[in-house]
C-alpha cells in the first residue's frame, strides 16, 4: 500500500479539480448562467464531508477501501465527461466525492503505521502529491478543455485514476487501522482544516472569471491554475520547518504567507494576480502539511474528522462564491483575509 498512497493522492486530485478552469465553459456547453455550476463543486466536498468520518468504520481491509475508493473517482469522472445535461453532470460529479471519501482519511492515518518515526515528512509529501494533483488537474483542465472540448478534457483526466484503482485492488492489501476513535476536543484542529480549503477553494473558485473579464483565455486562465505547483516545495518541506520552528510557529509562518499573497492579488493587473497567487498556495499547502500530519497522530477517527471539516470549508467556499462573480475582486480577498486571521488566531490551540 505504501507505494500507492503518493499516486493515488496525485491523481485522485487531478480528477476532482480538473473542472475548476472549464466552469466558464462547461456554462456555455449546457447553456446555463453564470455561477451555475456551482454545485458540481460543492457538492463532491459536502458528500466528502458527511462520508469522511464514517469510511473508517467500514468492515473492509484498507487496501479494498482506497481502491474501491480510487475506481469510483475514475469512473463517475468519465461519465461526468459524457453527461448530456448540467444535472446529470452534477450527479456524477457528486458520486465522485461520495468516493473520493474513502481516501485521504484512511491515507493520513496509515502514514504513522507505514513510516514509523517519518510520519511528519511523509506528511509533507503526501501533501505535495495533492498539491501536485490539483495543480496538474486545473492546469491541464484548463488547456485540455481549449484543445479537446470540456467533455474529452474531463473523461482523459479521469482515466487514470481507474487505472491506478486496479493495482492497487489487485494487491489484496489487507492493512488493518485500530479502532476509530472520535473527539470533539479537537475542534480548534478541525477548524484549520475548514480554514485551509475554504480559502483556497473561495479566491480559485472566483478566479476563473476575474481573469477572463481581464481577457485571457481559457487555456492562459489553466496556465494560471499552474501556480499550485508551488505548494509542492512548501509541502515537501513541512517537516523540516516543524523541526526548525516547531509546529505552531511553522504554521504561522506559513500563514503569514497566505496573508502576503492575499494582499499582492489586490491590483487588478494579471501578473501581480499570478504572483500572489502563486506565494498563497505555496504557503497554504505548507499549512496544509502541517495540520494534516498533526491529524494523523490522533488516528482514523481524527483524521477523518479533520478530512471532513477540511472539506467542509471548500463546500461551504462552493456554495458562497457566486454573489462575489462580477464584484470587486477587494471584498472576496478581504474575506479571505479575516479567514487567515481566525486560523492565524487559533493555531496553539489547534497544534499543541
């Protein structure tokens, strides 16, 4: 299982934020308003959500959890692809979370069990992967969807998921996780997690049509979505940085970048947007590393818990973003902002 967690963890994210550049087009496609097709991004999370803490109660070995898991996103991705109306295409988009949940929980707490005494790097690189995964997914999605048609962009994208799925319920893994156990002590922590995705879901979820009312394309907006690749490098270090400032002040550092990226993303000028968007994901997916390798210390029932508020934060981003379409880009950012101050706030209590 071990070789598969860092893949499975790229791809699974390739598949799941593909669609972000083509919401634009995928309007156009089904003839629909703007701000529509919101719901084929909350809803993946919010069934994200309410499976995430349930999926370690499953009677079933590990390995068969996280394939299954991996086949469903895959699957329901291709049909996504092919789905001849706006709702159809939500459903399948929907089933696509509801499987989605049965893998970065379980994958967070193996970590410990899989690599005793690296679980904080390992942390990190899991982390980079997704880190890898989203970037690759919108950056892809958005120059696929020029070159091929929303349609072919989201079934080629999808694919390899399936793929990967087969090996891995091939392996016949058969790792057992101890029981789950389940706290609310841990609020402060599940609250970070809600804190890292809702920010970063919210200003990407609003920048595709930010940068198409200042006029590039479809592939130049994908091209943007490459600035997720700089978390991977923040990521992959988390562990590092712990070591050297401890967690709760690695985490602080981490978002003081968040609230300097925020800040450089106020002209309304396409480089200093990709700047600051670039310094806001290299310093959320650090954070993101950090908090994640902190819930994964707690076990399955943790780190389910924490999976589902983390995903909580992007439904929720999901389902607030379309009033902020066509408005001063100042009011979404300073949202943001007073998000980063509140995770800023919290994080001794959380980390400690």
């Amino acid at each position: 299982m071990a070789w598969a967690l860092i893949p499975s963890g790229v791809l699974i994210y390739v598949a799941l934020y593909a669609v972000v550049p083509m919401l634009p087009g995928l309007e156009r496609l089904y003839g629909t308003p703007a701000g529509s097709t919101h719901l084929g991004i909350s809803l993946p999370f919010l069934l994200l959500v309410l499976l995430s803490p349930l999926v370690p109660r499953l009677p079933l070995p590990v390995g068969t959890v996280i394939g299954g898991g991996l086949l469903g996103v895959g699957l329901f991705g291709v049909l996504a692809g092919l789905a001849p109306t706006l709702e159809v295409w939500t459903l399948c988009r929907g089933l696509q979370g509801a499987f989605a949940a049965a893998v970065p929980g379980l994958s967070l707490a193996l970590l410990p069990r899989l690599f005793p005494g690296r679980q904080a790097q390992m942390a990190g690189f899991w982390v980079a992967g997704n880190v890898l995964g989203g970037g690759l997914g919108r950056g892809l999605g958005g120059l696929f969807a020029e070159w091929f048609g929303e349609r072919l962009a989201l079934v080629l994208l999808a694919l390899p998921v399936a793929v990967i799925a087969l090996f891995v319920l091939r392996a016949h893994e058969r790792l057992t996780l101890p029981t789950p156990r389940y706290t609310l002590s841990a609020w402060p922590l599940y609250a970070l997690g809600f804190a890292l995705l809702f920010i970063n879901f919210f200003v990407a979820n609003l920048m595709p049509y930010r940068l198409e009312a200042l006029g590039l394309s479809q592939g130049q907006i994908g091209g943007v979505f490459f600035a997720y690749l700089a978390g991977i490098p923040g990521s992959a270090l988390a562990g590092t940085l712990v070591k050297k400032w401890g967690t709760v002040g690695a985490f602080r550092l981490a978002f003081g970048g968040v609230a300097l990226g925020l800040l450089i993303q106020v002209p309304n000028q396409p480089l200093a947007i990709l700047v600051g968007f670039v310094v806001m994901m290299a310093s959320l997916f650090t954070a993101q590393a950090i908090a994640g390798g902190v819930s994964g210390r707690g076990g399955s029932g943790v780190s389910g818990t924490y999976i589902a508020a983390f995903y909580l934060g992007g439904t929720v981003a999901g389902l607030v973003y379309p009033p902020f379409i066509g408005q001063s880009a100042v009011w979404g950012l300073e949202v943001a902002l007073g998000v980063s101050g509140l995770a800023f706030l919290l994080a001794p209590r959380a980390l400690r």
